[in-house]
C-alpha cells in the first residue's frame, strides 16, 4: 500500500534516509488490561530498594559520579561498589554485562571506558538509549577524549565529580525529559514549535543571512529554540547536526541558571558531530524579560573561541531584523508562549474515538504528537496516555514481524504501525474497530501530509 509520509525526507541537521512498504496486513491482539503501579517497585537485590527508576554513573574503578536519588554516601559507594563488581566479573569471563531482571524490574548497564552507567527501571522499554544519552551527556561537558586522559593523568581513584561540579542539573533534566514525554519513547527525534510556513521561512532565512554576512570562518550552526523544541535550523553548506546532538542543546538551553543572563558563552561538545572537540555555543534570550516575556533560545555555534563579538552582532541582526517584521514578531510570539498542537479534529468527521497519537517520521527524526483531548485532559490522564505509548512501543519491539498491531482493551485500543518510513501510536476509545481505527488512520496521514509544513521542519537553509 502506497502512503504519502508527512514530515519530509531530509533529517533537520540535514541527510536522507530511504525505505519503502509494499504490503500492509492488521495484526489483532486480545491482551487484559495491565494497572500501572507505580508505588510497589519490588527490591532489587535487597540494595536498590523500592524505587521505580533509578540511575548509576561510576568510574570503572567503582568511584560514584552521580544517583538520581538523594542517598547517603556510604549507601552510594557499597552500590557502585556492588555494580562495579557485577561488571568486572563479567568482563573476566570474557562477555560483557548488559541487563538483568528482578521480578518486575528491569536494570540496564552500560560499559563506556572509564565510566560505568547503570539504570533500574520497572519499565524496560529503551533503556540502553537512555544509557547512551547519559553517556553523551557527559561526553558534552568533557568530550570523550578528556573524560579517557583525565584518568591516566590523575589516577584510578579519581573523583570526577570535582570536574562535573555544577552539572548534576543537566544530567537530572536529561533523565527527567526522557521519563516525562512521549515524545522520548523514539530515540533520537526532535519536535518542531508548530508555525506558520511562511513565519518560519522568515525566521531561517533571516538567520542564515545574517550569519552568511558575517562571514564568520567556523561559524557552522544557527538554531531557535522554544519549550525544549525547533523553531528553526540554519547550517553552513552541507554540515549535518544530529538530532542527540540538538537534544543535547535543547537540555542546556533549558537550564534556568542560564536564562537569568541575557547572553551565555559555553564550550560544548556535541558527540555525534566530534566527540573529541568542542563548540562554542552564543546562548541568547533575546526576549524573556517582563516587557516581552517570549519564551525562544537563540544558539549560535562555532568551532572559535574567539567569536563571541562577531556571534553578538549577527544576534543583534537576527533580532532586529525579527522585531522589524511586526506581523511575523507577533505570529511568532504566540505560537512559542502558546504552541497550537496538532488537533484531532483536523482530520475531520468520524474522528472522535481517536484520543491520541504519536508519529514520528524516521528520515528526518520528526516527532508530531496531538494536543491533549478529553478523557486525556488531566496529568493523571496524560500519564495514562504516556504509559499506553510505552506500552505500544514495547509490543511493537517484542513483535518485529507485526508491522502492524491492533490491541483490544476494556478501556482503549492501542494502533501501532510501524514501517521503514514512519511510526504512529494511537490510542483509540474502546469501541472503535480495526477497519474503523485503520480508516481514521488514513485521513490522519493524509492531513499530516497537507499540514507538515505547519508541524514539521522540511528543508533546512544553508549559508
């Protein structure tokens, strides 16, 4: 079956990805319904207590680097002692340890030369990405090859917090960000701020005049940022930056210490562009003051340390040429205080037993997800809508042959389809069929597809 994928086919830092689906087939699946408990986590050898989600970041050498969860010291050395411990043993057997399973709890290691990441979770959904974000969010605040000298030059028994002093806070929002959205049920995918085409092709033809004109050497990357999504990309000919690498940003942007200044000058690396190097990121909140109160971000990023004064002039031209646009400033400031989310409504008649859906388009790693509706209104609600995406996405993992799936609850049905072009999750209300779920599924790919230039970021401008 032939389907018109919205979202574009380049990914927003540029690049193509390709696939194709030739056949399309419903797969029926009659499951009871599952009660979320989210109080009962079961003990995890009698040492990890009873948390639901719970984060280790160790040193090889069993040195703690970082928990999730307030514990006293000696507590956290015996656990990474412990972790430690179950790593090297099975490093002397020659394999590698990668998970374990304690009754409904599932924990997850990473081994990253020096570091060890640990993560134990009631859910096992993901959890090796959610290691390897971990893992890159360290890499941006050291880089890989800092973080592999810092131990032969200080010594097995170095503590690394003393060089992460202050950072506890981005990896806390990093793991926080993961477990709060569903949009981070699909690794490595970004959200574009729903715009007017016409509002955001201003708003990147405008920055990458801007940075063009200053012909600034390493200068590479301009982006707009607003309540952790895209407004915008702009990059320097055929430069590609990866949607990690923009997650990274976006959780360093979203740092409120860093919104109390008008203007920020950060070294950071971004690991999937060079995890041996660094960028110098001019961070700018052009209008979060009482007066404007415009929640937007604006980075832009070079490989000098020496361009802070050429990146704040190109900010003043952005800016101003923005504000002078009085009609663009005004549609932009309401879409970014008030993003209008994709309505289901949209789709048109015989919509209403669809309740939610998440689509991610997997060439440009584009996520659009519908606004909140009735019974999914309240955050209680909007978690149970949460813990469903888990759950389609754990079904589709465990069925990799279904690319299709239609679950039948007493409460709600689950849609999934999956292809090598797109994923989409639904939840539908209990009564709807799969003939019905799959009809309504159409229109709704048919009105992303006349929409993505509202609800996603199709080309990226070059300067």
């Amino acid at each position: 079956m032939d389907v018109e994928v919205p979202g574009g086919s380049e990914a927003v830092g540029g690049g193509t990805d390709t696939g194709s689906e030739s056949s399309f087939k419903v797969s029926q699946v009659e499951i009871e319904d599952v009660e979320e408990n989210l109080k009962n986590a079961e003990a995890i050898f009698e040492h990890l207590e009873q948390l639901p989600f719970q984060v280790f970041i160790l040193s090889e050498f069993g040195k703690p680097i970082f928990v999730n969860n307030d514990r006293n010291e000696g507590e956290v050395v015996s656990l990474a002692a412990l972790i430690c411990a179950f790593v090297s043993r099975c490093q002397s057997w020659g394999d590698s340890l990668m998970t374990m399973t304690s009754q409904d709890n599932h924990i997850q290691f990473l081994h990253k030369s020096p570091l060890i990441f640990c993560v134990v979770s009631k859910y096992p959904e993901q959890l090796d990405q959610q290691l390897e974000v971990l893992f890159e969010q360290i890499c941006s605040i050291l880089s890989k090859s800092q973080l592999e000298s810092v131990y032969k030059k200080k010594g097995d028994n170095y503590d690394l917090r003393k060089l992460l002093r202050g950072t506890d806070r981005l990896i806390d929002s990093s793991i926080s960000s993961w477990r709060a959205s569903p949009i981070n049920l699909v690794d490595s995918s970004i959200s574009a701020i729903p715009m007017n085409p016409s509002d955001r092709e201003f708003l990147s033809t405008t920055m990458a005049t801007s940075l063009g004109a200053a012909k600034l050497d390493g200068a590479l990357f301009g982006i707009m940022i607003a309540k952790r999504q895209i407004a915008a990309i702009v990059r320097f000919k055929k430069y590609i930056i990866h949607p990690r690498d923009l997650n990274i940003l976006i959780n360093l942007v979203s740092d409120t210490t860093l919104q109390t200044d008008s203007q920020n000058w950060v070294p950071i690396c971004l690991p999937r562009f060079n995890d041996t190097g660094f960028f110098y990121a001019y961070i700018s909140y052009p209008w979060c003051n009482k007066e404007q109160d415009v929640p937007a971000c604006l980075v832009l990023l070079s490989v000098k340390r020496d361009h802070f004064d050429g990146l704040k002039e190109v900010r003043q031209q952005i800016v101003s040429k923005l504000e002078n646009n009085s009609k663009f400033f005004v549609n932009f400031s309401q879409a970014v205080k008030a993003p209008n989310l994709y309505q289901i409504s949209q789709i048109g008649s015989n919509s209403e037993s669809l309740w939610s859906f998440l689509y991610l388009n997997h060439s440009s790693r584009q996520v659009c997800m519908s606004a909140s509706k009735i019974p999914l209104i309240t955050r209680p609600e909007r978690w149970t809508a949460r813990c469903e995406m888990r759950r389609s996405s754990s079904l589709s993992t465990q069925h990799p042959h279904l690319r299709t799936l239609f679950v039948r609850g007493t409460k709600h049905c689950l849609f999934v389809w999956v292809t090598d072009l797109f994923s989409l999750y639904c939840i539908f209300g209990p009564f709807v069929t799969a003939t019905i779920a799959f009809q309504i599924v159409e229109k709704l790919l048919k009105s992303l597809k006349s929409h993505e230039q509202r609800y996603f970021i199709i080309n990226t401008t070059s300067f």
